[in-house]
C-alpha cells in the first residue's frame, strides 16, 4: 500500500448498527475498504430510516473516501444523497484504537464529528454535533454498536 493505514485497518470489512430504540429508529450498514492500490479507503453506507408517527421514512445513502494529502495529513470527502458534499479532517488517537472526523468549520453550518473507536468485532461510532460558531458545543446526535458481518 502507498499510504500508512494501519490504524485504519479495523475499520476493514462489512458492519451493520442500529436498532429500534435508537433516537432516530433505524438500521443501517455499510463497509470499508481500499480501492485505487490502496491509496484511498472509502465507505458505503445505507441507513434505513423506519417511519414513525411524526415522520415518513427515508434511505440515506452516503459514500465517503479518506485519503493522503501531500502533507501527509489524513483528509476525507463524504457524499450522500442528500445533496450533502462535506470536507473532513481526519484523526487517530495515540493509542490508534480510535478515529475521528471533524468537517472543516463553515460559518453557518453545524460541525459534524463522528468517532469509531475498535473494540473488536464490534466497533463503537459516535455522531456529534455542534451548532455553527460553537466548536466545543459539541452534543451526542445518536451512538451504538456496529458489528461486524464479514
């Protein structure tokens, strides 16, 4: 492989999280792997959105890719079908059992940060958001298992 990804590897393989107590109820999968000799690792994700009494149903789709910058700085893009085009810092905690992605602050938009951390063959993952101007408003929007299905 052309890049270091080997705090990277846990997220490998396919995974599945979600259930109906969730904030949001709700299931969802997605997997990761390398694509381009190894040079990028990218993310499929579907989200199943159950309806409720207050809301229709929905599918989210999204498609993220991390990669290297020149500066050797771990970067990401994501894409969903939304309409949502989104630029991530990328970060690995010392111990390199833990991942994070912050978006790059837009004035008037929210910061997203989501957290994997590896525990095995069920990794925890973490959407925080914080309102526009507020990087350290940073508030729980839903978390819980993945496991692991491949």
């Amino acid at each position: 492989m052309a890049t270091d990804w080997q705090a990277f590897l846990f997220l490998l393989g396919e995974w599945e999280g979600g259930n109906e107590s969730d904030p949001v109820p709700g299931k969802g999968a997605f997997s990761f792997s390398f694509a381009l000799d190894g040079n990028i690792l990218v993310r499929k994700n579907r989200t199943v959105i159950h309806p409720t009494s207050d809301r229709d149903g929905y599918t989210h789709d999204d498609l993220l890719t991390i990669y290297n910058e020149i500066t050797g700085l771990k970067r990401a893009i994501y894409f969903d079908n939304e309409d949502h085009v989104i630029h991530y810092e990328v970060s690995v905690a010392p111990d390199q059992k833990t991942i994070a992605r912050v978006n790059d602050p837009v004035p008037t938009a929210p910061l997203f940060r989501f957290t994997y951390v590896s525990t095995g063959e069920v990794m925890d993952a973490r959407l925080e958001i914080a309102p526009p101007g507020e990087p350290d408003g940073f508030i729980i929007y839903i978390e819980g298992p993945a496991r692991r299905i491949s």
